[in-house]
C-alpha cells in the first residue's frame, strides 16, 4: 500500500504544477472510500470483527464502479481535447493505484474473516 501511495503522490505533484482536466469530484469520494476501508480492515484485524471485515469486502465492489466511472470520463475528455491526455492519464494512474490499494484492504478483510471464523471468502467463494 505505501508503494500505491507513492505513486499517488508522483502523480500529484504533476499535477499540481498544471491547469485541472475537470473539477476532481469522483477521485475524493474514491480515496475516503478507500481510506475507510483501510481503517475498516485494521480495527477489524484488531477486534477480529468478521462483520466490518464483511463491510470491506462490500466497499470493494464501490471502488470498483467509481474507477470505472473515472476512466470512461477521462477517456471521453481525451478523446475531446489531446490536450488533457497527460493529465487524464495521471487522473487514470491515480484512480488505479486507489483502487489497488481498496484491494489490498479487501485482502486483509478475507484473512480477517478466516481468523475470525474460519471462513474462506477468497475469490468470491462466498456471496459478498
């Protein structure tokens, strides 16, 4: 995950020095979504709680349709005007790495949910 976070920052930092491709409303739900489930999965680690761990496991599917939703924008502003494709691309980059990092939380909350009872969720062998 720190890695991940790097990357964000990298991006970022190009970022900040130019004009923004639109106003950044998805990419703030995505990380406090994402920021939400690494907190989530860690007290749940902590108190062995299968239920917030659960409650991770359902935010992954959230995250998912948020950078789905990301990239089809981005690729249409591209499309529209070359001139945003290096900071579509970073915004791309960005949305890749939160939703990486949602999976690593998602990970943690399958092997929170076989500590804590036995159960393995791994790959959808459970319904979420």
């Amino acid at each position: 995950m720190g890695d991940l976070a790097v990357n964000i920052v990298e991006r970022a930092l190009s970022l900040i020095r130019q004009p923004p491709v639109k106003p950044l409303i998805d990419i703030p739900q995505m990380s406090k979504l994402v920021d939400s489930m690494v907190r989530n999965c860690l007290d749940a680690f902590v108190k062995r709680d299968g239920q917030m761990a659960r409650g991770v496991l359902l935010s992954d599917d959230a995250v998912d349709d948020l950078r789905d939703a990301i990239y089809e924008e981005l690729v249409g502003f591209m499309k529209r005007d070359p001139s945003t494709i290096s900071r579509s691309l970073d915004l791309i980059f960005v949305a890749r790495n939160l939703e990486r990092i949602a999976d690593h939380a998602t990970n943690i909350a399958e092997d929170v949910l076989f500590l804590a009872q036995g159960i393995d969720v791994r790959h959808h062998a459970e319904s979420r």
